[in-house]
C-alpha cells in the first residue's frame, strides 16, 4: 500500500496546506491562473511546499475520477491506525463517532466534514470491508479529513470495550430503538454510533452499546442517509453541550 495520497479541490488543499501534516506537494493545473491559483501558491511557499505546474490529463492519471478542479495536493495517507489510538482520556469535551462499516465514500466524506464542525475528537472506521480515505472522500470532506483524526480498527466491537473501560457512555442509533434520540443524554465522554447504508448497526456492535436511540421521524420515509443521521445526532449533542 501507497505510503501517500491525492486530495484535490480548492478547499481541500487549502485546509491541507493550513494543516499540522503539511502536504509533499501541490499540483496546479498549468491551464489554471486566477486568484484562486494564486491563494494556493501564496499558503504554499509560506509553507515551504513546492508548488509544480501539471497537465490537466496528467492530474487526471494521478488522481482517477477524482473531480480535483485542476488542482491536486499529495499527502501522506492516513497514519493513525489502531486501537492505540483511542487511548485518551474520558474527560467531558471528549465526542467520538464510530461508524460502522460505511460503504460510500461520498457518506464517509460527508460525516467527516460534519464531524469537525461539531467537534468530534475522532472518527473510528473499520479498516476493512468499509469505505477508507480515499481521494473520493477527500474532496468531499472539503478538509476536515486533514483536522479531524480518523483511526481504522481490526475490531470495531473491541474499541468500543476499550471505550467504555475509559469511560465513555456509547450510543448506537437503531430505527427499531424505543427511546428517542432527543431524551439521551450525550453529554459528557460519549461515542456515537452509525451503521452502515441500508443494513445499520451490525448485530455485535448493537448489543455492544450501552443504550440506543433513534430520530423520530415525522413523515413516511423510513430512513434517513447516514451522513445526515451523523449530523443530527452530533449537533444534537453540541446543543445538549452549550444548553448545559
């Protein structure tokens, strides 16, 4: 497996280039110019990254249906791995979503870009039979995969144990769940958690949580996309947060 990565779009590379892990390198397309070009290379050269002048065909071979606006930056690929990583303190601040086995990138980019508006202190995915951080999920978290920390497990279920031996309380969203989203308590040290499309929580990873909740839903649709589900149930915690 590649040690590196493509992320491309305007917004993206920015936030990369504005980043503790800095890119290797950016490509522009040498079709581009314009104040956007310009913001790029400017950010860049006060970071000391090097900025090349790229065919848009050339941009294209490096990053493969990725719809990088004729712009590209190679960063190292995700290096946080492992339960390990979840070896941080409870304390009250602390919001973790773990997302249970998400199969579209675009729905892992878009829970990732909701995750660091609200805050979240990390992402947990499978590291396999899931959607990883591909340059597809880039684009769309539009720079929140370079600031929000993603860890990949071998064993969701098991981190979810060692969460809990930490002192999280864990709340699994389950449209069977009798207890509405709205009457749970997600303040202090909580982990929320999302399933995957269609299928939702795993049956391991529902008996696994502490409690479950679901959104109530006021018209015939069933179900909502996962990534809105994550942004409902992160803000309603930021709300619970602030109320209190």
């Amino acid at each position: 497996m590649s040690n590196t990565t493509y992320i491309g779009g305007w917004h993206a590379v920015l936030a990369a280039l504005e980043s503790e892990v800095l890119p290797l390198e950016v490509y522009i397309s040498d079709s581009r110019s314009g104040e956007r070009a310009a913001q790029i290379s400017k950010v860049a050269a006060a970071r000391s990254v090097p900025v090349r002048a790229r065919s848009r065909s050339d941009l294209d071979v490096l990053a493969p249906g990725l719809r990088h606006q004729g712009v590209l930056a190679m960063v190292p690929a995700a290096s946080i791995s492992g339960e390990e990583a979840l070896e941080v303190p409870a304390t009250p601040d602390r919001l973790v979503l773990i997302l249970d086995g998400i199969q579209d990138p675009h729905n892992l980019g878009a829970c990732l870009r909701t995750s660091e508006a609200a805050g979240v202190t990390a992402v947990v995915i499978p590291k396999d039979r899931a959607a990883s951080l591909t340059p597809a999920a880039r684009k769309v978290a539009a720079g929140a995969a370079e600031r929000v920390p993603v860890v990949a497990v071998t064993n969701i279920v098991r981190s979810m144990k060692r969460l809990q031996e930490l002192g999280y309380w864990i709340t699994g969203l389950a449209g069977e769940a009798t207890e509405s989203l709205y009457d749970v308590d997600l303040t202090g040290p909580t982990v929320l958690v999302m399933g995957s499309e269609g299928e939702g929580l795993r049956r391991l990873t529902r008996e696994n949580c502490d409690r479950l909740a679901k959104i109530p839903m006021q018209g015939q649709i069933e179900s909502l996309n996962v990534s809105v589900a994550a942004g409902i149930c992160l803000f309603e915690s930021v709300r619970q947060r602030q109320t209190r």
